[in-house]
C-alpha cells in the first residue's frame, strides 16, 4: 500500500527540512561535554558540522588558553598533527612540580573535510584550578582552500556568547570534590587539608585541616612540619581586649567522638620561613604529629591567595 501524505503533512515536513537545513548552515564548533572538572584530565572532543561558506575544511586549529595545560592531542587518521609549545604567562603545577611550558596551539592540516560531513577532533586537557567557576573560551580557526570560519569571539564578562556571530566554544570549569583526600593515623581521621597560596618574597603561609577523634581517648596535635618550611607552629586566632591576635599554642585537643576545625580566623596552622611562595593549584607534603596516633604524612592543596575554603569547597547556606 503507497502511503501518500496529506498537504499539511507535506507541508510540515519541508518546513522542519527547511529549519533544520538552516540550523546546520549556523551551526557553530563546540564542544560534546560543556563542563570539566577543574585539576582532572578531560576528553575534549571538539564538534566540527561543516565547511567555510560549502567548502570542505582542510586544517583545524586550536588556540589553548592560559591555565590549560598537559595537552595531548589525538592522531586523525588522513590529518597531518602538530603541536605547537610555549612559555606560560607564569608557571602552572602538573603533580606537584612546576611546569613552565607547554602545548600552545594544535593544528590538524592536510585534511578533506566536506562542507556535507561531520567531523570530530580530540585532545586531552587540564584545567587549573585557579579556572574552577569560569567559563574558558578555547579559540578554533576552520581552514579551507580560499576561506576560513574563525570560531575566536569571546564574551565580555556578563555578556551571552549565543549573541556572538562566531563564538569560541566553551566549556564551564567546575571544582573538584573537596575532601577527597583522607588521612588516617590510628583513629584519627584527617581530611579537607589546605593552605593558602602565598605572595612572592612572603615569609610564612597557613594551613587548613578538619580531624575526627573515633577513638575512645583523647588525643592532641603537638606539632607539624614541611619540606617547604624551615619548621611548621601551631597557631590561633582570639580576641583579646577587642583586638584579633595571633599566638602559638603548645597543641590542640580533641576528644573522643569530636572534629575540630582549623580554619582562616581561627586555629590553623603556620609554615614558617618558606623557602619559596606557595601556589595555587599546587599539592604540597606536611607531616602532623599527634601525642598518641603518632604521625601521619599529609598533603596540602593549595588555594588561591586569601580563599576562605579549600579548592572546591563550596559555602552552605
């Protein structure tokens, strides 16, 4: 049995060929995944839909902004890759060691891209954490025999990037998960461990941590210390005569069942004489010592300068 269908159905089909047909001529370059988590390595996988102005695409090339680094680009088959490398404006951290260059541009040529067919393009990525709550615009140029489509508009802040004729793509960078790093020494449990980023030429820097108690004793933390500090204090912040004051204390008690906090405002912990500034997005090694856990190697990430919580912690309302 032939199926004929009726004037409206016909009619509603060349209108939805017709607006399809549109969108795919405006179809910008994007991204699959609009987010990544900021300190991981992402699968970027860049959306090509179709030629410069019904050419096919010949090269496609990608500008990486600051603060994404470890850049590793996947081979295409028929593609010729390259991989172009630079100085960063200032030097990024790649676990726990300072990186001062890296990949600056990726560039696919030689291709054959039809402006009819669809493409993908990947490469592997680290956002800093610095870039946690951003939106990153990453800078794409489509090559073509005698035209180009430059995908390089960025948004000013508070503006919309659909209101842009050839947007960059984007994607949002979202924090890690705090606390994912647990420290345990006998039943202590140590967890959320931070510090501060410090200013060039600074002398001393703080240091953040929750401790649980799920033993059945008191214990108490009597001492801390880092390679990057020629010795580590305990210190608390108190009102005293209506003025905020700092001073050291000789240890810091906890109870069975109890959690302290040491947080900006109020006890903490003091790296003394660092040997160089610390910086954001950094991990960095310390050991805490308690009376009768004993000790436990810890490790610190590094928040930007004056954050009041630890890279990806979030506020509670």
């Amino acid at each position: 049995m032939l199926f004929k269908p009726s004037f409206a159905a016909s009619t509603a089909l060349a209108v939805i060929g017709a607006s399809l047909l549109g969108s795919g001529a405006q179809a910008h370059v994007t991204f699959e995944k609009s987010e990544a988590t900021a300190g991981a390595a992402q699968k970027m996988t860049l959306r090509v839909p179709h030629g410069c102005a019904g050419q096919p695409t010949n090269a496609v090339r990608v500008t990486i902004p600051e603060g994404v680094i470890d850049i590793k680009p996947m081979p295409k088959a028929g593609w010729r890759l390259t991989a172009a490398t630079g100085p960063y404006a200032r030097p990024q951290h790649l676990f726990g060691k300072p990186v001062a260059e890296g990949v600056k541009e990726i560039l696919w040529s030689g291709g054959d891209l039809a402006d009819a067919f669809y493409d993908e393009f990947v490469f592997q990525a680290r956002f800093s954490p610095e870039l946690a709550g951003r939106t990153v615009a990453i800078p794409v140029v489509q090559e073509c025999a005698t035209a180009k489509e430059q995908w390089t508009e960025i948004a000013a802040p508070g503006a919309n990037a659909h209101d842009l004729k050839s947007p960059a793509p984007t994607v949002k960078i979202t924090a890690s998960q705090a606390g994912q790093a647990v420290f345990r020494a006998g039943p202590l449990i140590v967890e959320n461990v931070w510090a501060r980023a410090t200013p060039t030429g600074a002398k001393i820097g703080g240091g953040y941590l929750t401790v649980k108690n799920n033993g059945k004793e008191p214990d108490r933390l009597v001492g801390f210390s880092s390679p990057l500090a020629d010795h580590g204090e305990l210190h608390e912040m108190a009102m005293t005569d209506g003025v905020m004051k700092m001073r050291e204390v000789r240890g810091i008690d906890i109870a069975p069942g109890e959690t302290i906090s040491l947080k900006p405002g109020g006890l903490h912990l003091m790296f003394v004489d660092i040997k160089r500034a610390l910086t954001s997005g950094e991990t960095i090694k310390g050991r805490l010592v308690f009376e009768k856990a004993g000790p436990v190697d810890v490790e610190f990430s590094v928040a930007p300068i004056g954050a009041s919580r630890a890279p990806g912690e979030h506020s509670h309302h």
